[in-house]
C-alpha cells in the first residue's frame, strides 16, 4: 500500500501475487498431465470415474491428444473400431447433411486453403452420415454436424463416425427422433431448474413470454454452434461426453443462473429478454459453471428433475375467512386487483369499520375529559 497525497490509503497491484498464481496453475497442470499419463500408460482399463473426475476439473482433459484416448475409453470404443460402411448417397437426408456441411465455414481454420476446407467438409460429411445410417431409426437434426465437426477435429473420421454412432444410442438419442418433441420436454427442464434456486429469476423469464427456444441451439449442438472458441467447445465437451445426457441441460440452468444480475436488469419484455438470453457472452468461466451445473445434477438427479415443480417468487398472506393475497413483484396492481374481489372488498370494509371505530373512541375519550 502507499499513501496518496490527500492521505487516503491506496492499494497497489502485486506482481508477486500473479505471478504465484500463475505458477501454481502451471503445476496443477503438470500434476494434472503426469496424472494423465500414468493412467494412459498402466495398460490397465480406465475407470469411468476416473474420467470424469478429471474432466470436471480445473482445464478439463487438457489437450485432444489425451482425449482421443480418454472419451474412447469412457464409451469403451476400442481404438481399431470402425462404422459400418454404407453408400452415402443411398442416405434419405443427404441432401440436407450436404447443405448444412457447405454452409459450416465459421468452424473451418481460418488459414485453410480451399483445397483443405473442402476435404474437411467431406470427411464431415462422411462422418454424418455413417454414424445415422446404422439404424432406420436415426434421423438427421440440425446441429448434429456440429457435434460431429468436434468429433472429427478430436478422433479423426474413422472414430468419429464409430463415436457418433455410440452417441446416437445414449446422448443424442433424444435428438435424432422423427421430431424434436423428446427435445422440447428437455427444453422445458431449464426453466424448473432455474426456479429451485432463483424463483425470481424464473418469473421474470416467464412474464417476458420468452420461453425456452433460446435454449434449443445449446441443447442439440452442445454449445458448439455459440461458442467461437474451439477450446472452449472441446473443454465443454469433456462434461457433456463423460455425464448423463441431460447435462446440457444443467448447464444451460447454470449458465442462466450466473448471469441472473444482467437478466433482471434488462425490461421484462419478450424481445428484449429473448435477445438477452439467446445471445451469450463469449467469456464466461466455464470451468465454475461446470461445477455449479455438476452441483444442480447431483442436488436434482435426471430420475428427480422430470418432475420438479416451478417455485414461484412470491410471498402468501392468509387473510381468516376470506382466502389468501398474493404479494408478489407485481403486488401493486395485484392488490388493487384484490380489492375489487368480494373477499377484498369484505377485507376493506371491515379494516374502514374498525379504523372508523378506533377515531370515534378517540375522540369519545377526549370530549368525555
């Protein structure tokens, strides 16, 4: 510390600090990686909680080379697997996969020749649709491609296509039906969630009528079509590859959860709240938002969450004899609303008779003095 002129007390900035704190992460690192490798190398089988332990912490499962091993041992996909071939064009969504394939540029390295950006697209393409032509049953969504992009930037084509496969029978099962409605009712978990810590927060998103499309692109891409960062994308990834299928679904309560501040202090309106919620911020710490999405996942389990009921943000006054007030935000045109019911009427008039009683005995006492 230093004093300024005037005589208040000003606090420095401390480079030794930083510094210690920078490099205590780069030996949590080291540990984290020496850790890795020992795991890697006992040629023992990984267990899954181990996997998961490592990619809920700090920095996740650190780099693709660790995770090309690491999420194929969590979905027990042996390194020489392959998907069953098929003709491609044979595919009854080939088209669309081919329209949506072309128009993925933003995800495509920037200093790619066109000569690259064009194979990549064709071994995304490839990866698509190998993965979905293994059951009838499997149908192509929009935003499959980018789960699959991630895919194949970490395994390559080959176990990618295998990879996705393995996922369309667990996490994206809900996704590939012949319509979205199994995706809808997760959409429709958020909003739940969100209620069991911040009732407030919830009303607000309701009474702006903005529902839970903002959610949609989150859910079905995983957050690859809204983050820019590929390394972001890669770290949510850990989560999401090594937890139940609804984690997205978490998250997205977590994320709405830690921007609850900025939420509330926009108007309550659907535009303005849709925008608010649908474009999110590019920096958020994900690392704490996995923690507290992990946190909501063990307090409200898949088997529990189905069934939560919305906490509304609200305090009841039980009024005897003539039913129950709702003091909510909006309590001022709630209560004059009250007032114009019978029991608000019932209640006015006998709170007026009782006033009129207590100023007639007042003065009563006075003139009788």
């Amino acid at each position: 510390m230093t004093q300024h002129e005037k005589g208040e007390v000003i606090t420095l900035p401390n480079p030794r600090k930083r510094r210690r704190s920078d490099e205590d992460f780069t030996e949590r690192r080291r540990q984290k990686e020496c850790f890795i490798n020992q795991l890697i190398k006992q040629g023992d089988p990984i267990s899954r909680e181990d996997i998961r332990y490592l990619a809920l912490s700090e920095g996740g499962l650190l780099c693709n080379e660790y995770r090309r091993v690491l999420w194929l041992a969590f979905l027990q996909i042996e390194q020489d697997e392959s998907a069953r071939e098929c003709d491609i064009t044979e595919f009854r969504d080939y088209s669309q996969v081919c329209l949506d394939v072309h128009r993925c540029n933003s995800r495509i390295p920037k200093d790619s020749s066109q000569t690259q950006a064009t194979a990549i697209k064709t071994r995304l393409r490839n990866v698509i649709i190998k993965s979905l032509a293994e059951g009838p049953s499997r149908h192509y969504y929009q935003g499959y491609h980018d789960v699959s992009m991630t895919m194949l930037y970490v395994l390559g084509e080959r176990l990618a296509a295998r990879f996705m496969s393995r996922l369309c029978r667990s996490h994206l099962a809900s996704h590939i039906r012949q319509n979205l409605d199994e995706t809808s009712k997760q959409m429709k978990l958020v909003i739940p969630l969100v209620s069991q810590k911040s009732p407030e927060l919830s009303d607000f998103i309701m009474d702006s009528d903005a529902g839970t499309m903002f959610s949609l692109s989150w859910i079905i891409t995983w957050f690859a079509y809204v983050i820019d960062d590929e390394s972001t994308i890669y770290r949510l990834y850990d989560v999401f590859v090594t937890s139940p299928p609804l984690m997205p679904v978490y998250l997205s309560a977590a994320i709405l959860l830690y921007r609850k501040r900025e939420i509330l202090s926009v108007e309550c309106e659907l535009s303005t709240v849709h925008h608010v919620l649908h474009n999110l911020p590019q920096n958020l710490p994900y690392d704490i938002l996995l923690r507290n999405a992990n946190d909501l996942l063990t307090e409200y389990p898949p088997s529990l969450v189905r069934t939560l009921p919305i906490k509304r943000h609200e305090i009841i006054l039980q009024v005897p004899r003539y039913g129950y007030l709702d003091w909510s935000r909006n309590w001022g045109s709630k209560l004059l609303q009250y007032a114009n019911t019978p029991a608000g009427i019932a209640v006015t008039s006998s709170f007026l008779v009782g006033f009129a009683a207590f100023v007639v005995s007042v003065y009563a006492g006075r003139f009788q003095m």
